[in-house]
C-alpha cells in the first residue's frame, strides 16, 4: 500500500487521497518529508504527540497572557503541528485508538476556544464579535458532521461544481479545516489583531456553510444522476472533518 493511500483520511468522501491547500502544506510538504519516518522509527507514540501538542497550547496561553506574542504564536504552530502529526503516526503504526481520537478532539477544543476565550479577555474583544466566532464554529463543526455528512454519503455519485470541482481533479479541497483555521489563529497571535481574524474566521465558516448546503442541495435535486450533466462525479466515501 502508497504511503498517501495509508495516510488517508478515513472522513474523507474522495476515493483518492485529497487536502486542503494548507494542510497539504503541513502533511505533504513538512511532516511526510521530515518528521513522520524519523518518528516511525522510534517508540515514540501518537498519544505522545497529542500530548506533547497540549503542552504546546498551555505554553502558549501562558506567554501570550505576560505579552510574548512571538513566543506564543510559535507554540500554537507547534501544536498544530502536533495536531496533524499525531492522527498520521498513528495510521502509519496502526495504533488508532478511541483514546486517541477523544484525546485529539480536547487538545483542539481546548485550543481553539481557549484562544478565543483568552484572547477576548486580554484584548478587550467585542462580545459579538467572540460570540459569533464560537458560534460560527461549533455550528459548521456539527451541521457539516451531522446534516450535510450524513446525507452525502448516502448518495451514489456526488457531484462537484466549478472551483471546487476544478481542484478536486487536482486533489485538493475547498473549504476551511483545522489547518487553515490554525494559521489564522496564530497569525492573530502574532500581529494582536484578534477581533479582525475573529470576523474573518466567522464568516469563512458561514459562507463554507452555506456553499456546502448548496452543495447538498444541487446533489439532492440530481438524484445520484438523473440530470445529464458535463461534471465530474466521485464514489461517495466519507467526508471531511471541518
């Protein structure tokens, strides 16, 4: 079996392996090519990494609580780099685990809305404004899981249009996912203009929503193919996680 077809992502509806322009970045460029075989080689384990992640986003909250942005937005990228690192160690050794999943889920909760919390206290953001970013998480996180998830994958053929369709053939996603979403908290970070990444993330989310339903929608209407249409169809699998 390739290396890639191992490393897949099981939530993922495309038969071959797919990502997020970001996360390509991260998986492909960075951790398959330097990290991830060293790591193998060892005893070293994924729950290890989650860990070694957590430790990151602690050390993360606490220098951005005295004011060392730099030294903190480092550590955010580093556990987001543990993040990726954890879930592909783990397929590569065999050692997926139900711990590991639920370890994996509260580090990033822990991350993410600890950020925002903390950030928001520290900066004086707007409580619209950390209230609409959590919102706009939490609500594409379980409308795309459980609405739009569920409804996809029962479908014979999914069909896929313009943009996302054009870097599909190319094997890459359209959308936002914990990547991406990462490297804009961590930018915000940096450059202390949290309330602005916060609007920005929030309607990222809605508007990815929103495509997706869309989506759905259109998928629905064609039933698996009535329609004759010149577009590209893939076998349905499973999908992505936000």
């Amino acid at each position: 079996m390739k290396l890639e077809e191992k490393l897949k992502k099981s939530d993922r509806l495309e038969k071959q392996p797919t990502y997020y322009i970001t996360e390509y970045i991260y998986r492909v460029l960075i951790i398959q090519r330097f990290i991830l075989l060293p790591l193998s080689r060892t005893n070293i384990t994924p729950n290890q990494i989650t860990f070694f992640g957590g430790f990151c986003v602690i050390c993360s909250f606490i220098l951005l609580y005295f004011g060392h942005n730099i030294l903190s937005g480092v550590c955010f990228l580093m556990y987001s780099l543990a993040d990726h690192t954890d879930g592909m160690l783990a397929r590569l050794k065999n050692q997926s685990t139900k711990l590991g999943n639920l370890l994996d889920y509260i580090c990033d909760y822990v991350a993410w809305f600890g950020l925002i919390i903390l950030a928001s206290y520290l900066y004086n953001i707007s409580l619209f404004c950390t209230i609409f970013l959590i919102f706009a998480l939490l609500f594409h996180q379980q409308f795309c899981k459980n609405f739009i998830h569920t409804r996809l994958k029962k479908l014979k053929t999914i069909h896929r249009f313009g943009l996302k369709k054009y870097l599909l053939n190319h094997g890459f996603l359209l959308g936002i996912d914990a990547s991406l979403l990462a490297l804009i908290l961590a930018f915000s970070i940096f450059s202390t203009e949290f309330e602005i990444s916060f609007y920005i993330l929030g309607v990222i989310y809605i508007i990815d929503a929103i495509y997706r339903s869309i989506e759905l929608y259109l998928n629905l209407k064609l039933g698996g193919g009535r329609w004759t249409l010149a577009i590209k169809t893939m076998p349905s699998q499973a999908l992505h996680q936000a």
